[in-house]
C-alpha cells in the first residue's frame, strides 16, 4: 500500500488501522507493549509507513487534525469513535508543533493539555520534521509507538518541531482537567 497515489481518504485511513486494532484489542497499554509495537511496527514496517503517510495526507487535505484547540500549532480531530468495528478503540489525530512557541519550556518544547488516561493509550508518532520529538513514558520518541499505561497521565510534549500522533484509546477514555498530581498506587493491608 506504500506504493499508491498520494490522494487519500478518512476510510481509507481507518481501515488501514483496524488490523492493528484487532491485533492490540486485548493488551494493556504500557512499557512491554511498546517495546512491541515498536520491534513489529516500527518506523520501518509497511504499516508505519502506510499510517504515517495516511495520516500526514490527511493533514494536508484538511480533513485531520484540523480542529485548532489553541491555535494552529495544537490541532486534533476524531477519526473514529469506539465501536464494535474499531474493537472499541477511539482514534485521533493530534498535531503539535514547537517551532517558535513562547511556553519558554525545556528545549523549546511545547506542552499541550494535562489528561489522564484512564485504560492507557497508543500513540503512532510522526515526526513531520527531523529531530521532532514527541514525550513519551519511556523518553523522547522520534518516531514510532509510545503506550502510556493505564492511569497513567501528563502534558503531551513535543521538540524540534512538528509531529502527529495518531492515538487509540481503549473505550475512548481521556480525562482532561482535575488537579495535576502524582500518580499514586494504593496498598491493601488487608491480610
């Protein structure tokens, strides 16, 4: 699929996707899985390529990430919702950019909204400029899979410039607002 024209189309997107969904619909997000994602469906994979060039496409034609939250450099949009052909995944597309913003961050990296993931998350990471990074659990992505675990939660970041995320949530779970704090695990003492 490479190999095809340069035009493209939301369905053709998500049924680019939806293999990859049934293959993950039973795994939970987090450090393993990852490592997975990024061993089987790496930057090199036809499924990377095939998704990125999707996903970049349609950026490009306005029909992803084309919903501004605050301002050009921070868009999304919702490709799907959680339903029984998606495996009750959600997807959408992020775009975050870092080139000349004035957070005044790290780097010159650029946060966007704290959120929680209440079932974890899968992040396909498309840099659309070398050495754009995106933050994940396990450090800067520049390129690839980040999976942040169950409750997991953060301000997405980014360097170097701009990059899409193409991002699965398992049942569509994302929580945003609430007070920013550390996750803390709780130990029954129940003997």
């Amino acid at each position: 699929m490479s190999q095809t024209p340069s035009t493209s189309t939301k369905d053709d997107l998500v049924a680019r996707f939806i293999p990859l969904l049934q293959e993950v619909k039973d795994m939970t997000a987090g450090t393993e899985v990852e490592q997975w994602l990024n061993t089987k469906y790496g930057v090199g994979s036809e499924l990377y390529k095939d998704l990125a060039r999707l996903t970049s496409l349609g950026v490009q034609q306005g029909w992803a990430a084309d919903t501004e939250v605050a301002g050009p450099r921070y868009r999304r949009s919702r490709l799907a919702v959680p339903c029984a052909e998606t495996f009750f995944f959600s997807a959408t597309v992020v775009l975050l950019d870092s080139t000349d913003n004035a957070q005044n961050n790290p780097e010159g990296s650029f946060r966007a909204d704290y959120h929680l993931h209440p079932y974890g998350e899968f992040n396909l990471v498309i840099p659309l400029v070398k050495g754009a990074a995106l933050a994940g659990p396990n450090g800067w992505c520049y390129g690839g899979w980040t999976a942040p675990a169950p409750g997991s939660h953060h301000f997405p970041e980014v360097k170097g410039g701009a990059v899409l995320s193409l991002t699965f949530l398992p049942a569509g779970r994302l929580a945003f607002g609430g007070s920013i704090q550390p996750l803390r695990l709780r130990v029954s003492r129940d003997n």
